[in-house]
C-alpha cells in the first residue's frame, strides 16, 4: 500500500513580538459613496492582505472614534478612508491613534476587474495573497521636494512590513505594490503587480513545454522539432528577456523548474486597482489637528511663528489640566478609600458589641441552668393550685352588678341556718351596703345611658 506524502518544509511561526511589529491597516469608507467606489475599498482592502480586514462589514453612522476604539484590541496601526463628495473621491491615510494624516484627491481610479480585462490571459491566484506585498517608491527622494514628501514616504513606508534579505524567503516575495512621483504634474501613481518567473534563452514552444503543467499535444506533428521550430521567431516579450533583465535565482521559487541557481526572466503583471492621486494638505492629529501642509494655501513666515507659539500655549495648557485633573482624582480616591475604611471599622465594632451581647447572654442561661449530677433522676413535678375565680351575678333592682368570689371549698355550704349571732349582725349589715352602692351607682348608670343616646 502507498503511504501519504510525507511534510518535507516547515512554516516557522512568528512570535508574538514580531506580530506587534507588523503593521495592520484597517480600510474603510466614510459616509455615502457609490458602487464603484465601493468596489475600489474592496480592491484596496485585497492589495493589503494578509494584514488587514477584507471582510469588514462597515455602517454608514460609524465614526472614526469607533475605530480608534477597537485599534487597540485589533493591533491596528494605520487606517485608510475613503469618502465621495460632489468635488470628487477623497482619501485619507492616517496614523493611529495620534496621526498624522495625509489628505488626497483621487483623480483617476481603476477597479482590479478591468484591469485584468485588458489582459490577454489574466493570472488569478490567491495564494498569492497569503504573504505581504513588497513596496516600492520611485523618486521621492531628494532634499529640494520638501518636507512633505520626506513625510509622505515615511507613511507609505511604515504601511507595510519591513523585510530583511538576508533572512526572507524567496517565495514569500509574490507581489509588488509601486508608489510612483511625477514631478512634472505633482501626482502620486499607485500600481499592484504580481511577480511572475520565466525561463530565459528558450523558444516560445520550449517555453509551454517547461511551464505547463501538463504536456501539450503532438497530434498534428510528424516530430517534436516541428512543435519547437514552428515558434522560433522572437516576440517583444523574449526580446526584453534578453541577459541583462535575467536573475539567477538565490533559492527555490514558486513555479515548475524555479530551482536555486537557474537563469530566469522577471515579469510583472499588473493585478489592479491603479490610483493616480494629488496630495492636498497634511494635518498633526488623526484626521485633526494643525495643517502641516496645504496645496493651495501658504503662509508666510511670521504666521507660522505665531501659529507655532500659540500651540506652544495651547499644550502648556493641556499639560497644566492634565496636571490638576489628575490630583483631583488622587485627591477623591483618597476620600473614597477613607469612608470605606470608616465604614469598615464601624460595622467591625458592631459585629463585635453583637458578640459579645450574644455571648453574655448565652453565659447567664448557663448560670441559670443548674447541672444535675443524676441525669436519669426525672425533676419533681410542680403542684399548681387553682386561682380563684370570679363570677358574675345578676343585675339587682337597682342596676349595680355583684361579684362574689367562689372557692372549691364552698361549694358544699349551703342556705342552712346560722346558729352564731355574727352571722346574723353580718346579714343584717349587708342591706345597707347594697343600698349605699345602689345610690352611688344610680345617677352614673343614668349619664351612662344619656352618653350612649347621645352617640346613636
């Protein structure tokens, strides 16, 4: 049985200090632009994989804040706007999070598709896109440009990834991003090109036979030489493949027979989009700030003295509040922890005083409690005599109630005769008493019964 292949080359992951040092570039839109101009961000967005986000799914009402935002989280280093007005299409390329920004106008744009319909066979593939372009800047050096193009170099540059020759691979090299200058008409060219190898020295036929993938048909032909000799006319392309535009390549590239130290022809096919864009004006912030550089406007030396002078205040300023918001917030977070310290040792002694309430209070049953040595002796019963009652008579003639007090004991006397003389005197009192109290309590019972007319 056959084995699978086996994993000859490893992909080395980079560290994650080399992935902070990569910049990512976040492209967008800004406001409401059109179709094409929609289709242009995509394009942009494709020019800058790997490191960017081509399947962001932006909003209309999104701000610039909301990108600062999350740039942070994202490892975001620049950021890409584009917006349309009436005037034209605009781009902003800034610095995040503090700036600066560079302002353009798009004067041409075309999108990638019609870029690879001039192409008699275009080349798609995208595992090209799998590794960062490489940047090229042509003629934007010189002292005698200005400033802003020192600047405008600086941005551009720092947009991609730095590469060192000496430890790159060959094959991570696939595509080409140029940044062009015209001094003549101050406009900035912006082309994407795939980087494609080709051997050198050979026939057109030759050339199909070492390049394709599969072997072309001999059909029509008698011999293999009639296929090689039927092409052995020299076009423009093997012409400009002549050895002073052939490399011998260092390392293994992509392609069939690309091997190290093999002559081969570089050839660059354009991918799109193509850009041709007008610097108008730099400001210091991120999309704010003081103007750097204007196209149109120029001030002259004394105005650009004060201008300087008033920042210098302006920052003196903002220093100072920052200075003074910063003790009013240490200033609060020492107010703060002191009430929380407060309150913590309040409710530290009233837990402690419930303690100790509690405590005391479990001592003094515990003193109450009387141990008992013989614990299977059961505790005497208490005898509880029964309290007297009292009972309530009838009503006499007169209106006042009699209450008598009546024991166990006297339930066995009854009405018999009375032999002793002081059970007579006593009988003999007890009408006048009942009288006493009949006369006191006659006129309350009448005021009695004139309130509670009074209340119905």
């Amino acid at each position: 049985m056959g084995h699978g292949r086996k994993k000859k080359r490893t992909h080395a992951v980079p560290s994650q200090e080399e992935m902070e040092k990569i910049p990512k570039t976040l492209v967008v839109k800004s406001g409401s632009v059109g179709r094409s101009v929609g289709a242009l961000v995509s394009d942009v967005r494709h020019v800058m994989e790997p490191n960017t986000a081509s399947k962001l799914k932006e909003r209309k009402t999104n701000k610039i804040k909301d990108y600062i935002a999350v740039s942070s989280q994202l490892g975001l280093t620049h950021l890409m706007l584009f917006s349309q007005t009436e005037a034209g299409t605009n781009l902003r390329i800034g610095r995040i999070p503090r700036g600066p920004t560079l302002y353009f106008r798009v004067n041409k744009y075309s999108l990638a598709k019609d870029c690879l319909k001039l192409q008699r066979t275009p080349h798609v593939s995208d595992a090209e896109y799998k590794t960062s372009p490489l940047i090229i800047l042509n003629n934007f050096a010189g002292e005698e440009k200005g400033k802003e193009l020192k600047l405008m170099t600086a941005m551009l540059q720092n947009m991609f990834p730095a590469i060192n020759p000496s430890t790159m691979h060959l094959s991570d090299a696939r595509r080409v991003v140029l940044f062009n200058y015209n001094e003549a008409t101050g406009m900035v060219d912006f082309r994407h090109f795939t980087i494609v190898v080709k051997p050198v020295g050979v026939t057109k036929g030759v050339k199909r036979v070492i390049m394709a993938k599969n072997l072309p048909s001999l059909a029509g032909y008698d011999d293999i030489s009639e296929y090689v000799l039927r092409e052995a006319f020299a076009s423009e392309s093997d012409v400009e493949d002549g050895p002073e535009n052939s490399v011998t390549l260092p390392q293994d590239y992509v392609g069939r027979g690309n091997t190290k130290n093999e002559q081969r022809a570089i050839r660059l096919l354009e991918l799109g989009p193509r850009m041709e864009l007008r610097l108008m004006k730099i400001e210091g912030g991120l999309c704010e700030g003081d103007i750097l550089y204007h196209n149109y406007l120029h001030k002259t030396k004394s105005q650009l003295e004060k201008e300087a002078r008033m920042r210098q205040i302006k920052l003196t300023r903002q220093a100072r509040r920052r200075q003074e918001q910063e003790q009013n917030v240490e200033r609060k977070k020492k107010v703060k922890s002191r009430k929380v310290n407060t309150a913590k040792n309040e409710k530290t002694s009233d837990d402690d005083r419930d303690n100790d309430d509690e405590y005391d209070s479990m001592s003094g049953a515990d003193s109450d409690a009387a141990p008992s040595d013989n614990s299977d002796v059961e505790p005497e019963a208490k005898i509880v005599l029964p309290k007297p009652t009292r009972t309530r008579a009838s009503a006499d003639d007169f209106g006042a109630d009699e209450f008598k007090e009546s024991d166990d004991e006297d339930d066995g006397a009854g009405d018999g005769e009375m032999n002793d003389e002081d059970d007579y005197a006593e009988e003999e009192r007890k009408p006048a008493k009942r009288s006493k109290i009949s006369k006191s309590a006659t006129p309350k019972k009448a005021k009695s019964s004139k309130s509670s007319n009074k209340r119905k």
